[in-house]
C-alpha cells in the first residue's frame, strides 16, 4: 500500500512538521528523551515522527526496541501492563542507550481511570521505558500525564504542501493525476495525508489514466457506506424493523464500531433535505445516544434510539 | 432409585401418556400410512409446551410398532454435509440390515436456526424414504417463522398442556409406585402450578418428597412462595399488555428467561407491537434507559440499580402504548443479533485477521481499518487485479482472505 511505501523511514526524510523534527533530531543526538505526547489531527506525521526518531535512534534493529500498541485495540489496562511490563523487563543494549520505547496509539481514547493506571505505569518503568502517547486532541488527556510528558502539537499540513506530496506520488507511480483530481482529493481529506493517499490509489485502480475529480467522487460514493444512508432512509420512512435489519448488518457483517455508525449518520442527517429545526432536534438526540454509548450502552440498543427518533421525525415533517 | 423420577416415570408405552390422546392418534395413523410406501407428507411435526409427552410418544410408539429409532439432537450444527453423513445411508434404506424399520427424530428443533439447519433438514426431508418426526416445544399457537421451509411437507400435530384431572392422576399412579403417602391437596397443588408441563410436575414432586414418606402441605409450602414460571411468549403477552408498572414488573420473576434474555426478546418484538411511531420512540428510549442502568449496577458493582433496569424495560415499555392499535401477533420473534453472528462467523474471522494485519503494518487501530480502508481496498481488489496481487502478497494474506476482499 502506498502509504507505507511512501511513510517517510528516517527524519531527515520528513519534509514537513519541521520545528518538531528538528527537536526530534535533537533527542536522537543527546541519546536521550523525555517522555512524549504527539497531539494533532489524523494522518499528519504523528506516527511516522515516532517511527522514524526510533529508527535514527536504534539503527535498523530498532523494531527490537519498540513497542506499539494501539489503546482502542488493547482490551483494558491490564493487559497494557503486562505487556509494558515484559516489554520493559529486559533492558535495550543498544549501543549508548540504555531505555526502550513504547508508542501507544489513540491514548486519548483511554478512560480517565485507564489513564490514571497508565500513569503509575510510567512511573514505575521510567527507567527502562519511555512512552510516546499519541492522540488527536490534549484535552482528553488527563494533567498529571500531560504534566510528565513534552507535548508535541502537530499542525495540519497546508493546502500547498499536502498536494505537493500527493502529485509528487501520483508521478512515481505513473499515475497522470489530473488538477481536478487533486482539488477533489485534497476536498475530501483536507490535510490528512493518509486519507488522500489511500484515495489516490483506489481512485488510481479504478481509472488507471487520467484520474480526475470523477473518478475521486466515484470512489467516495462507493466507500462512504450506502447502508447507512439505506438506514436512515427506512428510519425516516417509519420502516423500523427493516431499518434495524441494516443496523444489524452494519454492526456484525460490515463489523463497524457504534462510534463509526454515529459519526457517519450524524454528518449525513446534516445532509439531508429536512426542515432545519429537525435536524437540530435529531443532532440532540444523536449527541444523547453518543454519550450512552460512551457509558458503555450497547450499540445496537442504543443506535435504533436513533432509527425511533428518526420515523418521528419522518412522520412529523 | 437415584434416577430423576421425571425420567424414572417417563412413559414406556402409549398408554402411560397423559393427555393429547388426539395427537398421539393423529401420529398413528401417519405412522401406518407409511405400510404402503412413503406418504406425501413425510413428515410429523409435533410441536407444543414443554414436558407434556412429545418425545415419549415418539419412542413409545417406535418401540410399539418395532421401528429403529435414530435420534439427531439439536446440539449438533445441523449441516446438510453433516447431516448426510451421519444419517444420510438411513434415510434411504427403509430397514436395518436385520429388517427392522428406521424412523428418525429430530427432537429439539428450538434450536436450530433458519440458515443452517432447517433449511437443510427439509432438503433431507424431501430425500427421505423412511418416517421423519420432528418435535419443536414451541409456546405460540400458531408457527414460527424459520420453520416456514417445513410447513408444506410436514404433517402438523399439535401437543396441549396435560389437563388437570390427569395430571392428578398421573401424579397419584407415582406416587402408588413410590408407596409414599401425599396428602390430596398437595396433588393438587402439584397438578395445578405446573399448567400442564407433567415433567415439571413431577420434578417439584421429587423436590419435595424425595427421601420422605409423608408429606403434607406444611412440607409443600416450599413450593407456594415460588409462582410458576412463565413461558417467553406469556411473558411477554403479559408485559405488552400491562397497564401498570407493577403487572408489567412482574413478569421479571415470573418469566422462566434471565432477564437479560428478557431484554432482548422485548427488544426483537417491541416494534411488532406498538405500530405506533411515537409510541415505538418512548418504548426504544424506554429500553436504551434500561441498558444504560444495567451497565451502571455493572459498573458501579451495586445491583440495588438493577431495579431502574427492571422499571423501565418492564413499565417503560408497556406504558410507552398510547395510540398504537391492538395487533393480535401470529408468534413472537426469537432475538435475531444472535443467529446473525452465528451465520457470518467465517466472514467476520476472515475480516478480523484481515484488519488485524493491515492494522499492524499501517500502524493504525482495527476498528479504523474496518471504517477507512478496508472499504477502499475493496474497490481495489474489484477493480485492479495486478495491484491488488501486490497488495495481497504485502499484506501476505490467505486464498480464502482473498477470496474475501473480492465479495
């Protein structure tokens, strides 16, 4: 996939980000690193800053002493523990330095008291570890985490530099990427990176010449998922047990999280053609069944609120 | 004598069953239309409350007429492939190589889905050269709607709750044999809680009298602050059609279902229900209030919350009717999110350890994978075959992966 074949390996390989990759240089000549928090908008060179300032620091075994893991995909903190804790058990003999470094991915999705366990584990493993947690937003990370870590704010790429690099590995690739492609790309992912590559290669295998704002606009229609325009549609029409059915299909054979259903029906019911006020009205209801399910309610459950609410609307309007 | 008495007092012969005589004949007379080559309906479905004779019938009259009786449980995933190969010889050869006659039971039939086993159950059906009996305790009336493939090439004979008088009968033959004495009105008692279901009337006859010889009401009362369990639909029939919170709290004792299984069923049929859309919007709210108190006596490990659970999915719900008409519902749906992830195991296996890769290589979490990229790698794999070789091989997936990414 070309957005790792294109991931930037080293950090005199990025371009972009530059104060933060100059501080980065800095740490990898000292040989040494606080604990650190990337904050920033998705597919802007978090990750890939992390990787390759391992990669600087490390030599090419430097996979040996990383560890990643990603807080939405690890099941509870406890199981973070253990595997921070085997991971820092043994000490990293690499050369001068003597600590490893563990990434954790979307930290800012952790629950308050998750990152409160976190934190102790940190102090704990100071010696041999450093963490690099990164997140879209700081303010879901709690102080005394943010007060133990150097914070990083990553701005979005600009207009310029993000086409920049798209139109740079549409050329490698042989692919003619016409300016209206471009426009409609950079359209569609504003400035996250990996957005606009994974839409550049898709749209690439479907229109392998000349890629234009169509073929783009095509790919879009194709992946943004139908069904849960299907659903609403049936909801509005007052037809809830088919509408659940797509609900049900949307959570066990497409196996998207609720948190994914609500953000797509959330910006298509901004969409739709409905009295203004209703769509005030269904965004209340929405932002209600959001914090549900962030209480832990169970999606399905919690997501045909939405589908009721919905044929109200559909009855009312 | 350590043997249940339910099984140690299930019927042998014909004659021991109580009740359902109308059935049992209905099943008879099937049985001997068979003497003249298979019938057009090749099969019995016997379908009714629990406890009440379905299965002894089966094997009393198998036993009676001198049929070899094979007997597939529910418990087995009921494949086609499966099922042929652990029936599939018996059903076309009419006797045993020592010239009994085959008949086979498919008992249990509840549990079965739609999908995966009826469906292949009814092609069997349509193959077999012997008798087919297939028995569903089912609680509605009327038919289920994932039997519906068996509906026109079975014979359907319908089981009801053993009367009371011989329920008290049955219960005195016992209780001769036991040569133990039960005073008349704790009989009665028995016959009566158990509506019918012979099998758990004898159970709570064994509860009580077991290793005593004497037993009055005053041995029973055990029994009398227990209310006798509610089947699902009656639950059910009760709670959509309570006008207070407390007839329609009830039903969480008296439902023979965790409640957490309440939940769902009321949540399948709610909408079946209230016809009405605004009344269908109070009751959904009314059950995603109920999820959220339960996780909070969950959370909080304080189950003196689990009551604003109960108040809401029970009263909530019924009290949520204001317009809706009156429907006379033809059965109640079982829970379907269960059987959905039943039917997609192997698909959704195949996505996960799909995710799980491109998550690792991507440096990105499953659940975006699943959302962002796996949807575009589709088009991909739809689209242009050479890359998406290459992406195959990077990711270093599996044919059948493959074959995924391609449906």
């Amino acid at each position: 996939m070309w957005t790792e074949k294109y991931r930037p390996q080293v950090l005199d390989d990025m371009v972009n980000q530059t104060d933060i990759v100059s501080r980065l240089k800095t740490f990898v000549k000292e040989r040494s690193l606080p604990h650190l928090l990337f904050v920033g908008p998705a597919g802007i060179g978090k990750t890939t800053s992390i990787l390759a300032m391992a990669r600087d620091l490390y030599g090419p075994g430097y996979r040996n002493y990383i560890l990643e893991l990603n807080a939405s995909d690890e099941r509870g903190i406890d199981v973070i523990r253990d595997k921070v804790k085997n991971f820092a058990r043994t000490a990293a003999i690499a050369g001068d330095v003597s600590f490893k470094i563990l990434i954790m991915d979307e930290a800012d999705s952790l629950t308050t008291a998750a990152q409160h366990a976190l934190r102790r584990i940190m102090e704990i493993y100071t010696g041999t570890c450093r963490f690099c947690l990164i997140g879209n937003y700081s303010e879901n990370i709690i102080d005394p985490i943010q007060s133990r870590c150097s914070i990083f704010r990553f701005r979005p790429l600009s207009e310029a530099d993000t086409k920049e690099w798209i139109s740079t590995i549409a050329s490698k690739e042989g692919v003619q990427l016409l300016e209206k492609g471009l426009e409609a790309i950079y359209e569609a992912s504003k400035g996250d990176l990996r957005k606009s590559i994974n839409l550049l290669q898709a749209a690439a295998a479907v229109q392998g010449s000349a890629v234009d704002d169509i073929a783009v606009y095509s790919i879009l229609g194709r992946v943004s998922p139908r069904k849960v325009r299907d659903m609403i549609d049936l909801g509005l029409k007052g037809e809830f047990v088919e509408a659940r059915e797509v609900l049900r299909s949307l959570l066990v054979d497409e196996g998207l999280a609720a948190k994914d259903i609500i953000r797509i029906v959330y910006s298509e019911v901004l969409k739709l053609n409905i009295p203004e006020i209703w769509k005030v009205r269904l965004s209340d209801t929405i932002g209600e069944i959001d914090y549900r399910l962030i209480q832990g309610g169970t999606a399905e459950i919690q997501l045909s609120v939405l589908v009721a609410k919905l044929a109200l609307a559909g009855e009312k309007i | 004598m350590s043997q249940p008495w339910s099984s140690l007092f299930r019927p042998c012969t014909l004659k021991e069953i109580a009740g359902n005589e109308k059935a049992i004949r209905q099943l008879q007379i099937w049985l001997k239309s068979w003497e003249g080559g298979a019938p057009k309906q090749r099969a019995a479905f016997l379908y009714g409350p629990p406890g009440v004779g379905k299965t002894c019938t089966v094997t009393a009259l198998a036993a009676d007429q001198g049929y070899e009786l094979i007997e597939v449980n529910a418990s087995d995933r009921r494949t086609k492939k499966r099922l042929n190969a652990l029936i599939g010889r018996s059903i076309h050869q009419r006797d045993t190589i020592t010239g009994k006659r085959r008949m086979v039971l498919f008992d249990e039939l509840e549990g079965v889905s739609e999908h995966g086993g009826v469906r292949a159950i009814a092609s069997i059906i349509k193959e077999a050269e012997v008798p087919i009996v297939l028995i569903a305790t089912s609680i509605g009336e009327r038919w289920e709607d994932k039997f519906r493939p068996l509906k026109d090439i079975s014979l359907h004979i319908k089981y009801t709750a053993v009367p009371f008088s011989q329920s008290l009968a049955r219960l005195k033959v016992i209780v001769g044999e036991l040569e133990i004495h039960v005073d008349e009105d704790v009989l009665e008692l028995l016959a009566n809680r158990s509506r019918g279901d012979l099998r758990s009337t004898i159970n709570d006859l064994e509860a009580i009298a077991r290793g005593r010889t004497r037993i009055t009401m005053a041995e029973a009362s055990v029994l009398t602050d227990r209310d006798r369990n509610d089947y699902t639909p009656d639950a059910l029939m009760k709670l959509f059609s309570a006008k207070t919170l407390s007839d329609a709290r009830r039903v969480i004792s008296s439902a023979h279902i965790p409640y957490d299984d309440l939940f769902n069923w009321i949540y399948e049929n709610l909408p079946l229900v209230l016809n009405d859309t605004s009344d269908l919007a109070e009751g959904i709210d009314a059950l995603s209030r109920a999820d959220i108190h339960k996780i909070r006596a969950r959370r909080t490990q304080d189950y003196r919350l689990i009551k604003y659970m109960f108040d809401e999915m029970t009263g909530g719900v019924a009290l949520a009717r204001r317009s809706s008409e009156e429907v006379d519902l033809p059965y109640f749906r079982s829970p379907q999110l269960v059987w959905r992830y039943r039917r997609t195991w192997h698909s959704r296996r195949c996505r996960k350890s799909i995710a799980k890769r491109i998550a690792e290589r991507c440096h990105i979490s499953t659940r975006e994978v699943v959302a962002e990229i796996i949807p575009l790698l589709k088009v991909i794999y739809e689209e242009d075959p050479s890359m998406a070789e290459g992406i195959s091989r990077w990711l270093d997936l599996e044919d059948k992966e493959i074959k995924w990414m391609r449906s």
